[in-house]
C-alpha cells in the first residue's frame, strides 16, 4: 500500500506535544476620566498566531469577587470600570494549556495584555509518543501495544488509530489495520489523508472498489495536483482503475499526474499499460521506452522492459 507520510509524521501532524507557555505584556496607560477605576484588554491567540474566540479570563479579587471576560472572534477581549486591586487570573478554553497568573490594576490607567495559549496534549499522548519511538526503532509488535493503549485513553482521535493501522500492517494483521482505518475515516470522513490511507489499505486487500470510492473521496476534498499527497493518490487512482477495466478513468488520473510530473516513471508507465490494452502498440511501446530511459534501475523501468521485449518480439504470421 502507499504510505503517506509514515507513522512518525503523522503522529507529530496530529498529536504533537507542545509546552504550555505564554507571552503577557503589561503596557500602562493613562486613561482620561477613569480616576477611582481600571481598564483591562488585549488579545488572546493561539500558539500560531491565529487569534482564539470565546477565551475565558476569570478574575478574582482578594475578597473573592469575580469577574468573567470572553474574547471576541478576533481574539480580543476588554473590560472598564475595574477595581484597583490586585488579581488572581485564570485564562481557560477547552482543548487548551489553561494560564494562571497574578497582576495588580492601578487607578486611571489602561492595562493592556497580550496571551498565547497552547494545544493541551491529549490524553493517551505519552503512550502515543512511545509508540511513535517504537515503530521508528522497528519494533512493531511494541508500537501497536502503545498504540492500543493511547486508543484507549483517546478513542476518538483519528490520528491513534491510522497509526495503530500501520503497526498492524507492519505485523500482517491486515483485517485488523483495515478496521483502525475504517473508524478513523468515520471519525474523520474530511480527511483527505485518512481516506487515501484506507483506500490504500483497500489496494492492498484487493477490495477495488472500496479503494476506488476511498480514493475518490479524498479528492473531492483535496484536488490541488500539487500537493503531494494528492498527486500520489491520482496515480493510485488510475492503477485501481485500470485494474477495474476503466481505461478511459484510468487515463485521465495517469494524464493529471503527468502534467504535475512530466517525467514521473509510475503515471507513465501506467499511461503505457491503458494504451497497450485499448489496442494502441506503437504509442503503449514509446511510453515503455521513455520510462525505461529516464528511470533506470527502478521496478518500473523494469516492468516496462518486460513490455518492451514482448511487444517487439516477432508476430506470427500464422
């Protein structure tokens, strides 16, 4: 099957482990016509910079009073007439490392705060990350043993089980990885890369159609050629096609991922095969030759020999 990007890369794709941080600057100002009172604001984004809605900043006062601020949708938040006194202060949002700090507000002026909030690690993270170690050192039997552990603590999160998927197939318990990646995909039926990874996990059982539709899917979602993923998904696509007997299917996945990668020895060679069997020799041997040139040493510039000698064998003549 094709493995898109491996299990290591997947793993820090989608559980990787960050360190709660935070960044507060504290910019005094003068505010006219606030004397007894304090104004609080600022902004709240994420560890990329993107700015967080719906951020909570509870504050509460040495007497227990509390006060509660939201942010807005571009991660700003600000509140007037504030006492004067110091604050115990919790910035929380769900999925996220939450803050506490302390900070003090003076009369007249203008506080103004800038905070960064992490991804929380999801739980099961540490049996994710030894698994991730252990399937990267070769020892499959112990990356799917984590990996089954990390499931059980996250049984929801699609990226466990593509990668407990792999740890199977690396095992042979292909019924076993096809399952992973079929509940990973209805966790995820978005995901471009879950679905090419269950179409290719259906290549590999011989399950055509089910691979075709995984395949298709994925596209649907992510058709830029560019992408790497994608591209290696339409020359899968072609070969299932051919495989089906969808010539024409077939050559429009091979033709798409040739005008990314002109030279690319799989689509062409592929591109070959379809011409070969709807009956056109001279073109099916000219496409061999060019994949037997450019990628020498390749299994596809072998198979391509195979079709080369065959084709210019001498035909009976009776």
């Amino acid at each position: 099957m094709i493995d898109f990007g491996r299990c290591a890369s997947i793993g820090r794709a989608g559980l990787a482990l960050v360190a709660m941080g935070a960044a507060c600057l504290a910019v005094p100002v003068v505010a006219a016509g606030q004397l007894e009172l304090a104004v609080m604001q600022g902004t709240v984004r994420d560890d990329a910079g993107r700015p967080l809605e719906g951020v909570t900043f509870r504050m509460r006062d040495g007497r227990g009073r509390e006060t509660t601020i939201k942010s807005d949708k571009n991660g700003k938040f600000y509140r007037r007439g504030l006492q004067a006194v110091e604050y115990e202060l919790v910035v929380e949002k769900e999925g996220y490392q939450p803050i506490n700090d302390k900070f003090k507000l003076n009369a007249g002026t203008d506080r103004r705060f800038d905070f960064k909030l992490v991804k929380a690690a999801p739980e099961g993270a540490g049996d994710f990350a030894k698994g991730v170690e252990a399937y990267n050192r070769g020892d499959h039997q112990a990356a799917a043993q984590a990996f089954e552990a990390a499931v059980q603590k996250a049984p929801d999160l699609p990226e466990v089980r593509v990668n407990l998927a792999l740890a199977y197939f690396r095992l042979q318990r292909t019924a076993d990885a096809i399952a992973q990646l079929e509940k990973a995909a209805a966790l995820a039926p978005d995901s471009p890369r879950v679905l090419f990874q269950l179409g290719g996990a259906y290549v590999e059982m011989q399950a055509l159609d089910k691979a075709a539709t995984a395949f298709e899917k994925g596209l649907a979602k992510q058709s830029d050629p560019n992408d790497p993923l994608v591209w290696e998904a339409t020359v899968t696509l072609g070969a299932v096609y051919f495989a089906k007997g969808d010539n024409d299917k077939a050559m429009a996945q091979f033709e798409r991922a040739l005008a990314v990668k002109p030279d690319a020895a799989a689509p062409k060679l592929g591109l070959g095969k379809v011409h070969f069997s709807k009956g056109d020799v001279a073109k099916a041997l000219q496409l061999f030759q060019q994949v037997a040139a450019s990628a020498p040493g390749t299994p596809e510039a072998a198979e391509a020999e195979v079709f080369i000698k065959e084709l210019k064998k001498p035909q009976d003549l009776f």
